[in-house]
C-alpha cells in the first residue's frame, strides 16, 4: 500500500472520529446518574466535586466517558418526571409530518411540470427558484412574516409549515432526475391516449422514490432542528418544538440533558438509516446531466 493511501485513510479515520466524538461523548453521558452529571460538569463547588480542577471559585469539567455505574436514571427523570419533554417532542413531530407530507405531493408534480410541460417564463420562474433556494433561511424570515401577516397565521403552525413545504430544494433535485427520464417512454404513452396526469400518475412518479426518499432525509435533518422561525412565529412557550427547549433544559435540568439530547437524536437516526441507499443513490442520480 502506498504512502499516500495511508495518509489518506489515517486523514479520514481521523475526520470520522472527530465528527462522531459530540454524539458519542453525549450518548456516554447519558447513562450516568444526574449526580455525576451534576458533579462532573456543574460550574458550582460542591462537596462531590471540590476535589477536582478548581480555579477561583469556578469549578471546571471533568470529561469521561465511561460512567462511574452506568444507569438509566436521566432517561427515567425525563420520561417519567418530566412531561414537557414529551409536550415539546409532540410539537416537533406535529411541524415536521404536515412539511415531509406537504413536500411529498407537491415537489415531485412542480419538478414535472418544470421540465417536461412547456409553457411561457418556464425557465424565468425556475431560475427564481434556484435564487429562492440559494438565499439564507434567514433573509426570508422578514417576507414570510409579512405574508403571514397578510394571511392571518401569525403565532400559529401554519406560518412555519406553508414555507417549508414549497421549500424549492425538492423541485431542484426531482427536476435533476427528470432531466434523465426517456422522454421515448412518455411520447408512447401519449401515443396510446394516456394524459399528462396519467403519465405523470403511472410511469414517472413511481420512478421517482430514491430522490424522494433522499428528499425526505434532508428535509427531517433540517426540519427536525428548527430554530429561528419559531422564535419568530411562536411565542407561548408550551407550543414550541423540542429543538427550541433542548436549549432552556441545558439551562435549567443540566442533570438530565444528555439523555433529553441522546432522546432527540434517535428520530433523525432512524431516518437516516432508513435512507441512507436512497440519499446517496437519489442525490447521485439528480446530479447527472444527459
């Protein structure tokens, strides 16, 4: 084996590890007990940590992860002692399904209709897609709270859930993948009768579920951890998402934040192993060009 190649692999093994290390550190934290939370990584001196490194008055963490015992007692502590945890993690579910769903029927039909129906300022609107697409979260944040204002959706779901799904990332890579379809195939259909809609109903969308799967990957991940538009949208606190409380119960319950964040992550794991051959082969056949 060559020099390079062992560089190579050292290079990735070692880039791998350093993006996993944050979510096995937090998964190890989350089976100690609130104490050893509390008395590794309190920046208060108690008496089952003032042994450890102290500058000043200011107790610093002592990182492990191996627990002393490992125990269940902050999965307990939040599950069971705990029922805002799961409030909140209901609202993030209730925000998340109406985006995937909404996304689901419209981006594949819009990605048809982009590219295989013609009609004037086609290429016009996409471009503005693209631009739309392109442009950071949060510059869009003042035009959507003025349309929500217009529609009458402020402080409510709707004002975050309309956006999302019209989002123009779903267009973009559906139309990719499209752009690969054998028209020769669509042209016989509609030799033998068949409409656009039959078309689109019986021979395109059935060949569309790896870029609609990888889709659904990508838009849980982003979705999943939203953020700035409820802080905009949704002010009563018992109706935000989980992704918002993870960041008051660090200030709040310490001693059981890494099971609460251990708790959040098994969701988007879960979609991710469920999509990971669809995300590689749907954004692999979306970025090939005849």
């Amino acid at each position: 084996m060559k020099v390079s190649t062992i560089i190579l692999y050292i290079i990735i093994i070692i880039s791998v590890l350093l993006s996993l290390f944050p979510i096995l550190f937090t998964l190890a934290t989350s089976f100690m007990s609130p104490e050893e939370v509390n008395t590794r990584y309190s920046s208060e001196i108690t008496d089952a940590n003032s042994n450890g490194f102290i500058v000043g008055r200011v107790h610093f963490v002592d990182i492990s992860l191996i627990p002393q015992s490992a125990t269940l007692g902050q999965y307990s502590e939040l599950l069971f002692n705990n029922p805002t945890y799961l409030r909140m993690f209901w609202n993030s579910v209730l925000l998340i399904f109406p985006i995937i769903i909404g996304q689901f029927i419209v981006a594949p039909s819009a990605a048809y209709g982009f590219e295989k129906i013609s009609f004037k300022y086609k290429e016009a609107i996409y471009f503005m897609y693209i631009i739309v697409m392109l442009m950071p979260m949060q510059l869009l944040l003042v035009p959507n709270y003025i349309m929500a204002g217009w529609l009458g959706i402020r402080d409510s779901y709707f004002a975050i859930i309309l956006p999302a799904m019209f989002h123009p990332l779903g267009v973009f890579l559906i139309r990719q993948q499209l752009k690969n379809f054998p028209r020769e195939v669509m042209e016989a259909a509609y030799l033998d009768g068949a409409t656009a809609f039959q078309v689109y109903r019986k021979i395109v969308r059935p060949n569309l579920s790896s870029v609609i799967a990888a889709l659904i990957v990508l838009l849980f991940a982003d979705n999943w951890n939203i953020i700035d538009q409820v802080a905009i949208f949704i002010k009563e606190f018992f109706r935000q998402p989980l992704s918002v409380y993870l960041g008051r119960l660090a200030a709040q319950s310490p001693n059981i934040f890494f099971a609460a964040s251990s708790f959040y992550i098994i969701p988007a794991i879960l979609v991710f192993i469920w999509g990971f051959k669809h995300l590689t082969d749907g954004i692999s056949l979306g970025s090939i060009r005849n």
